[in-house]
C-alpha cells in the first residue's frame, strides 16, 4: 500500500515535470516550428526562432541546401533550394532528435503583377431573375413568376426546351403563348439545382401586352483592379471575391464575359461608415483585353488576348505561400488618377498561415499619407490590388472595413494562383483551367 501511494506521488511529479517542460520557451519554440515547408526552386526560405544550439542532424534528398545561422530575430533555419523533389531534415539539440521537418521544392512559378484598373463585363449564364412584379389584370393584380414559384436568385435557362441566353429570347416565347392561352415550360437554376416550373403569362390591362411578372438581367458591369497575369499561358487573376448581383446579392454564374482597359476619372473619399469609391470609365476604343472564364469567391480569372504594361513593374515577381507572409511593411500597386500604376506604401497588420483556401487571409493598413490624402483609405475598384512584401507578390486587397477605411481584409495569391488554374503545386496537383 506504502508502495503504491509512492508510485502515485512519483507519477504526479513526474507528470508536473512533464508539463512543466512543455512551458519552457525553447520546447515551444520546437512545436512552433512548421513540421512542412514549401518553397520554389532557386528560392530561399528562413525559419526564424529557432532555439540556440539547434543542428541539422541529418537529411534525406539532395535537392535541398539547409544551414543554420543567425538573423535578425535570433537564431534561423535556412533552406536553400535548387532541385524539385522532397526532403525530410531531422534537427537535434544536444544530440537529441527535436523536431522533423518535411521539405517540398516546388518548380520554379513567377508572375507578372497587376495595378491595372479594369472594366468588367459579365454575361450570366441564362437570363437571371432579380425580383417580381405585379400585373394588373382585369381580376385583379397578379404576379405570374410568383405563382409559379420562380424565386429571385433563379436563372433561367429554357423555356419550353429551348436555351435562353438574354433577355430577347424571353419576349417571343412570352407573346405566343399570351395570345394561344398556353403555359411555359420554365427551366431554372437555383443552388446548383434544376427545377421545371410552369408558368402562364397574363395580359396587363392598361396596353393589352403579356407579361410573367418576372424583372430579369442577363448582364453586369463595373470597375475592379487586375492582379497579376501569368506571362507564359497569360492566364490572369483579378478582383480578389466574387461579383455578386447588385439585387439578389448571388454571385453571378459566369457564361462568357470580358474584361477591359478602365480609366480613373475621379476618386469618392472613404470615411468612417461610408466606403469611398473608384469612379472610373471604360477605356474610349472598349476593346477587350482578355475573357472571363470563372468568377469565384477568389476574383474573376480567365486569359488576357496579350501581355499588359503597368509601367514599371512588368518583371515577374516569385511568389510567396501564406506562411512567408509576415507582420510588416508592404506596398500595394493600384491606380487612383487615369491609367498610371502607383506604389503606396501600407502595413500587414496580421497573416493567418492557411492550410485551406480562404478569402480573408490577411489584414492590412494603409499607411502611405498621399494615397490617404486621396482617398482615405481602402475604396470601392481597389479590390485585387497586388499586395508586395519583401519583393514577392503576396495577395490582393479585397474589402475594406465599412468603419475604418484605412484597413480591410486581402487574400493570399496562393489561391488566386490556384483558382486561376496556374499549378502553383507542380506534380502534387493538377487543376483544369
């Protein structure tokens, strides 16, 4: 009995001792440490907060140059890579196995960044039903869409087995079956999901014509900020988040769509609850510089018809994965007068290191006093302005926060990148463009 209470005793000692070295910094320091690290060919990555003492013990692969030095921060782990391939690397302490860490060395990818302000023209896929409306009947007010249970947010794809792809091809189908008394067959989207819907149109009183008590668009447009193109297959990235209806507030399912030269003809001031806003025009020859393919919580992407010129940044870039962004200075390139592409200066307030996409990855901070002077801040066009840190592309701004427009969210190139159908991940991951 003596003996079991004293094995208790120890075994509590023993797991205060336990615990108590999971506190100590250096133990810490080890279990921050990334357990896997990416990084492009021909580039270098530094791990910094490394414990004093630490060594590389050894190392699987040959691909990979790592050295152990010192940095700013303190102590560092330093990658250098110059083959594609992987590597496992084993760092010891005292001459004890501490930590293991995978090494994958990705082809090299650079892209040209952006700046540009852009028009936007989309064509929805079928005509897209923004809201209902009455028809006045001589039995009264009536709407037709309504009854026949089509929702706002529906697309419209057929009618009576026949594609709808504007606005146009509504009317035809709505006349012959006014005047023969018939039903359509409406065949809309909604959620991902095909529904049939009978609908009857009814004839308005006041000028006799038929209507579905349906307001439908088949088109959008606007101004945005263009983020990078990819100078070998000239895929671009733009925009940052998705375009979404201005009424139903869906995003709009793309069928064909464009992009085009945009110039900035004056600029609305954010302030406190009031987001400012680009005003800008499509460029006089409204010529298209490029198709959209995909419009995606990431941006708009699709292929630009030839390369584009921001002035002074048209050398491709490297760029970095969400875990090299840190805490500090950057710059932003964007346009706020004409066509010229400017640097201004901001702050990365904070970076979340995702393993996942997601759109909001970063929060950033104006801080350049002429851009602020200008516009106060973060406005409406600005989205999908490249974010530049440490001379690789790192994101693009995409929201600014309503109640201090000198802030707001961006997102990580990594799945720009991804979303744009550029295999940032070499042999690990294919991705149809």
């Amino acid at each position: 009995m003596v003996k079991d209470k004293l094995r208790r005793i120890l075994g509590v000692i023993l797991l205060g001792c336990l615990v108590g070295i999971g506190f100590l910094e250096p133990v810490q320091d080890y279990v921050g440490l990334p357990s896997a690290l990416k990084v492009f060919k021909g580039q270098d990555r530094i791990v910094s907060n490394l414990p004093a003492g630490t060594e590389v013990a050894s190392a699987n692969g040959t691909n990979v140059i790592f050295s152990i030095g010192k940095s700013s921060g303190g102590h560092s782990f330093s990658v250098n890579a110059h083959e594609d391939g992987d590597s496992v690397v084993t760092l010891e302490a005292g001459g004890f196995p501490v930590k293991k860490m995978g090494i994958s060395v990705l082809p090299e990818l650079k892209v040209v960044p952006g700046g540009q302000s852009i028009g936007v023209k989309l064509n929805t896929l079928g005509v897209l039903v923004v809201g209902h409306h009455l028809v006045d009947t001589k039995k009264g007010q009536r709407s037709p869409g309504e009854i026949a249970d089509i929702q706002v947010g529906d697309i419209i794809t057929k009618i009576n087995g026949e594609s709808i792809a504007k606005m146009g091809d509504v009317a035809p189908f709505v006349r012959k079956a006014g005047k023969s008394g018939g039903m359509l067959d409406v065949t809309v989207i909604r959620n991902k999901k095909t529904y049939h819907r009978t609908l009857q149109p009814l004839q308005d009183k006041h000028d006799l014509s038929y209507r579905i008590g349906l307001y439908i668009r088949d088109s959008a447009a606007g101004v945005g900020t263009l983020t990078f193109f990819h100078p070998q297959s000239h895929k671009y990235g733009a925009l940052g988040h998705v375009i979404s209806d201005m009424d139903t507030k869906q995003p709009i399912v793309v069928n064909k769509g464009e992009i085009l030269k945009s110039t900035v003809t004056s600029i609305e001031k954010g302030s406190n609850g009031h987001p400012g806003e680009k005003l800008a025009r499509f460029s006089d020859e409204n010529e298209s510089i490029g198709s959209i393919s995909r419009n995606s919580p990431f941006g708009i992407f699709g292929k630009l018809n030839d390369g584009l010129s921001n002035g002074r940044w048209d050398k491709p870039l490297p760029v970095a994965f969400s875990d090299e962004v840190k805490e500090g200075p950057a710059k932003i390139l964007t346009v706020v007068n004409g066509t010229k592409v400017q640097a201004f200066q901001v702050e990365v307030v904070s970076s979340v290191p995702q393993k996942f996409p997601a759109t909001k990855g970063m929060v950033i901070k104006i801080t350049d006093p002429k851009l602020l002077k200008t516009t106060g801040g973060i406005v409406q066009g600005m989205s999908g302005s490249p974010i530049i840190q440490n001379g690789k592309l790192i994101g693009a701004v995409t929201h600014v926060f309503v109640n201090d427009p000198t802030s707001g969210y961006g997102v990580h190139i990594e799945w720009m990148l991804d979303e744009a159908g550029i295999n940032i991940y070499g042999k690990q991951k294919q991705k149809a463009s």
